[in-house]
C-alpha cells in the first residue's frame, strides 16, 4: 500500500541569506563551496559577486539579495556558495553559484507545513515568485529561470 502523504511530500531546502532566506527544491543544489577565491569582475553589476574556480572550470556566482541593484551589505564571514543547477540553457556549464550564509538546511515538506505570505516591499516580483512561511520561517521562493536569464546577460557584457 503506497502512503498517500509520503507520495504529497517533496524535498526542499532552506538556503539562509545575510538578511532572508530562500526556498528551492532539493535538486536545485548541487554543493556548497567555499567561497575561497572568487574573483570580482569591476564592470559588472554588484549582486555579480564574481567567477569562481569550482571542478576546473569558471562558476558565475551571485548575490540574491542584490538582485535589481538593491544596495548590498557587506558578505559574512561564514559565507559560502551554493552551486545551483541551471534551469535553462543560457549558462554555460548549466550551472551557477549564490553567496549563502551558512550550509543549506534540509526539509521535507507537505501542505500543511506552508503558509502563504506577502510578498515584501523590497521583493522584486520579476526574482520573487512568492513567499510563504516554512515551519515559522519566512522564505522567498526565487523565479530562477528569470535569475539565469539575467545572469546571462550580465556574462555576456563582461570579460569572464
């Protein structure tokens, strides 16, 4: 006999930021990196925080919260980069990395363990699909097809 709430439940991850949280499916992740090594590029724009050397070759990597030129903090010093897989074909290598505060947190999740939220002021509707509360956690639900699109962009004005 298949349980019918085992079958209702997916695997999803809560992904701390300096001052929010995200929430992806478990199958967005590929790793945490250490962050040891990104190289800024000075004519990109600031929530491009640079290109780092992950597997023998160049991972753009990003800062969610700056998306949309939203003024930025300084990084902690626990940041690390979770390495997302792509969504579309517009990266090249189909992946790409997102500055995190810490390791991503594991959750099962059905139901009755989201609530639906406003969206805040600063959510920015084209990088913000939704929010919800996760077990009492406010999380934004990130639209990365859109996150990639703009990512390309952004690699194809810069010397990568």
């Amino acid at each position: 006999m298949i349980d019918k709430a085992a079958t209702e439940e997916i695997h999803a991850v809560l992904l701390s930021l300096h001052k929010d949280t995200l929430l992806l499916p478990k199958l967005a992740i590929v790793e945490v990196a250490s962050r040891e090594g990104l190289q800024t590029r000075p004519s990109a724009p600031a929530w491009f925080a640079g290109m780092l050397d992950w597997q023998g070759s160049q991972l753009p990597v990003i800062r969610f919260e700056g998306l949309g030129d939203r003024p930025l903090e300084e990084v902690g010093k626990r940041a690390l980069v979770a390495v997302l897989n792509g969504v579309g074909a517009g990266l090249p290598g189909g992946k790409f990395g997102l500055l995190c505060e810490g390791h991503p947190h594991l959750i099962k999740l059905n139901r009755s363990a989201l609530a639906p939220l406003p969206k805040r002021a600063e959510d920015r509707p084209e990088f913000v699909v939704a929010r919800v509360s996760v077990s009492g956690n406010d999380a934004a639900i990130p639209n990365l097809q859109h996150i990639e699109q703009e990512l390309a962009r952004v690699l194809e004005s810069i010397t990568v």
